[in-house]
C-alpha cells in the first residue's frame, strides 16, 4: 500500500521527474504515518498511438491506477478528499504540463497482501510502528500486533516490542 501505475506519453518525465513524484507521493502517505517501504510507484510510457480513450489516440494522457492495501478511505467525504488531495499532489506532473488525466483508487483487501513473506501488521501496532521505524519488513509475534497505547497489553513493553 499504496501501489501507483502511472501509464504516460513516451518522454513524458524526466528521471529526476519521476524521482520526486516518487519523494512527493512518499511524504504524502507517510504523514499517516505508514512505512515509507509501502509506497511503489511504477512508471509506464505508452506510445501515442496505444492510448485511446473514447476510440480516439490520445498523445496527452496520463492514466494513473492507485491500489491501496494497507488502509481503506471510510465514507464519502474522507474518499472525496483523498481524492482532491491526489489531484493536488500529482498537478504539476499532469495539468501543469498540458495533459489530460484520469485517477482511480482500487482498495485491496490487506489480508491478500505480504512483504518479504510477511503479512503488514495492524495499523498503529507495536509491529507497524517498529516497521515505520526500521523502514523494512521483518517478523512479528502475536503480541506486537496489539495496539500502541493499548490499556491492557499483556507482556508488551517498550522494550520487548522493539
């Protein structure tokens, strides 16, 4: 989570382009906070005349596929708003520069996801935090998938959570 597939023109950004989208869209989710190792952007170039929308090639188009595993958006008006804060983020890459755009967000159930073999943690859990932390993917037991600050934690301190 989340896994960004932007599908854009033949030379549409520079390395250093997709570099800091890549930084941008990191700092965005790590607000969260979540692992910044969670954020995978993969950057696509379509010939001009392999992208059609509406039967018609489109040169300026830039199609981005958001799939989000680790969160869901609960409600409309916190979905309406992650969506305009998309929107935000990504105008400099796309209206600045005279393309058209289309964004979805697919929520994948988190259950069907795993990292190095691991399935992510629950969120704000000893184990997520230590993963935040370490910025890597590595085993949990049981106890580490309690809840930070959780009233009653049997067994779980500081120390033995990581």
């Amino acid at each position: 989570m989340p896994l960004w597939n932007i599908y854009h023109p033949v030379g549409a950004y520079s390395a250093q382009d997709k570099k800091e989208f890549a930084e941008k869209v990191t700092a965005m989710y790590s607000q969260i906070p979540i692992p910044k190792f969670y954020v995978v952007m993969i950057f696509e170039e379509v010939a001009a005349d392999s992208f059609y929308v509406g039967g018609v090639s489109r040169g300026k188009f830039v199609r981005l596929k958001l799939e989000h595993m680790a969160r869901t958006l609960p409600g409309p008006i916190v979905r309406e708003w992650w969506v305009k804060a998309v929107d935000q983020l990504i105008a400099p890459y796309v209206r600045d520069r005279g393309y058209d755009w289309e964004v979805t967000i697919d929520e994948v159930p988190a259950d069907l996801w795993s990292l190095q073999g691991e399935i992510p943690p629950p969120f704000e859990s000893h184990a997520e935090k230590r993963w935040v932390k370490e910025n890597r993917a590595s085993p949990y037991g049981l106890q580490e998938k309690l809840p930070v600050g959780a009233l009653f934690t049997p067994g779980v301190t500081e120390k033995s959570a990581g």
